[in-house]
C-alpha cells in the first residue's frame, strides 16, 4: 500500500499547529503545510495510519506521539564548531573575564539550550580545556539540553561518524579525540565535563543556577515573536554580570538594554548588569 499522504485538511493542521505551538512553541504558520506533510508522513507510516485526521485523534491521546511528532518538525542539523566566531568568543570570555575566578574555585558554568546531537556542546568543551589546560584543578561543567530525547541519546553515546571530523581542526582533533569503531569520540578528559538533560525552553527550567555563557542557538526560529522575547528575557536572567549569549545566525535580540544585554559580536550579547 503506498500511503503517503499529500494532503492535509485545514482542521487537521490547526490542530498540529496548535499542539505542537503548546508543547514546544512552535509555530507552524498556513504557509508551512508542506513541511508538515513531509515531515509527519513518518509517522503516519510508522502508526499504521491512513490519513492525518486519524494522526491528530492519535496525538490528541497519546503524550509519546505528541512528542515523536516535535521531534518530526523540528531539525536538528548542527555541526561541531558551526559558527565558529562564537567559540572564539567564548575563548576570550574565558581567557579575559573569568579565568582568575576560575582559578580561585568558581565552577564554570556553560549551557548549551538547544543541543541537538552535541556537536555544540562538545565544542565548547574543547574551546575552554584549551583556555584552562594551564589550570588543572579547573572545575568544569557544560550542560546540554534538548526537547528531543532521541537527540540526548546521541549526545550522551558521543560517537559522531568520520565524516564529521572535517568540522574539527586537526589538532584539537588530536588532542581531545579517538577513532573507535569507524567513528570517534571523545577523551575522558573531555566527557567528564558535559552533562545532558532533557529540557523544554518554554517550560519550567528545574536549576536555578547562573551560566558564564550561554548558547542558544537556531532554535528561537521555530518560535513566534511573544515565545522568543520571553525567551531571551528568561535566558539573560540565567547569565552571570559579564557572561555571553550566542544565538543563530538568523536570530536577534531586539531591545538588548532593556535585559541588561549589550550586543559584543556577531549574534552575542554580554549581560552589563
Ligand atoms: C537546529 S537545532 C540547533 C542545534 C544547535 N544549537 C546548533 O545551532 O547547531 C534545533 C534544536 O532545537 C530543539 N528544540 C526545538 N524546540 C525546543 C524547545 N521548545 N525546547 C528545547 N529544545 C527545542 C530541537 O529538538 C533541535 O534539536
């Protein structure tokens, strides 16, 4: 049977839209009913599923699905070092700004709000070991978070295929990484310093600590105007004075001062006060 569906009625994308606007923030615009044919006739194969009225009763029932389904919409591409600029950031923010606290026993802190695969927060792992290298008693903590438990999974087993290794320069590449069965990972070294957690950034955040720096990057996209201003105000809140927030290459931060932010770079802000 070929059941790929090329249509979807008006009813069964609102209702799509407006689950996946109250689980995630996401917001699928009319304009996006391709994307969401083409994206959920997946699950609708997977299902056993004819039609998308018989998907949205599903989702309409089924939390599990609910959450397939955003991770369906949503695209995880990223890639080690992707924009790299901000890594270059990071470097100095380090290297300027927090190292002496760093070495007084302050635990730097960074957090990587989107982290699909890890690639991000890898590479922010990589960027401040070689900043500390001359501090070993440095402490260290990069968290990744993510909507997508499948993406979590990927992050947590740290095997990125060959292909991948293009992205890192040669001799981080052979300082912080391993072949291993025609993939790599990473050194322990660089494995003690992450952690990943499921999280969804317009629900509650269960921590309340402060970050030195801050990535969220190509996700507030997804999000409408409202969801991405509450956003940037939740995440400047979480910044310590003088730490930075990276965002996508696509995204801005308007009215920065109101939160405290003066833009420092491209896409990068740095919390004044
Ligand atoms: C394009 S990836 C960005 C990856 C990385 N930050 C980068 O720029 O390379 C977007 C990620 O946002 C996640 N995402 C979408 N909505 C989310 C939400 N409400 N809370 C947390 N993560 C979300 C997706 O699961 C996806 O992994």
């Amino acid at each position: 049977m070929n059941n790929k569906n090329e249509k979807i009625s008006h009813r069964s994308l609102g209702i799509i839209s407006q689950i996946a606007y109250d689980v995630s923030g996401i917001f699928l615009s009319d304009k996006k009913a391709d994307l969401v044919i083409s994206r959920l006739n997946k699950r609708l194969r997977e299902n056993k599923l004819s039609n998308f009225e018989e998907y949205c009763d599903l989702i309409q029932s089924n939390a599990t699905e609910r959450s397939q389904m955003i991770a369906a919409l949503t695209t995880n591409v990223t890639a080690f070092y992707r924009e790299v600029h901000h890594f270059n950031y990071l470097s100095r923010l380090v290297e300027e700004k927090f190292i002496r606290r760093i070495q007084d026993g302050e635990e730097l802190r960074i957090w990587s709000a989107a982290c699909s695969s890890g690639e991000e927060v890898y590479s922010a792992a990589m960027t401040v070991s070689e900043v500390l290298m001359g501090s070993p008693s440095a402490k260290i903590k990069i968290l990744g978070t993510d909507i997508d438990t499948n993406m979590l999974k990927k992050s947590k087993i740290a095997l990125y295929d060959l292909e991948e290794k293009k992205s890192i320069p040669l001799e981080k590449f052979n300082k912080f990484c391993l072949e291993k069965e025609g993939a790599f990972t990473f050194k322990r070294e660089i494995l003690e310093l992450v952690r990943f957690n499921p999280l969804n950034l317009i629900a509650g955040w269960p921590f309340e600590s402060k970050f030195h720096a801050i990535f969220c990057r190509n996700v507030a996209i997804y999000f409408d105007k409202l969801t991405r201003e509450k956003l940037w105000f939740r995440l400047a809140q979480r910044l310590h004075v003088g730490g930075e927030i990276y965002i996508g290459h696509s995204e801005r931060i308007s009215n920065p001062e109101l939160l405290g932010l003066r833009p420092v770079g491209l896409n990068s802000y740095k919390r004044v006060k």
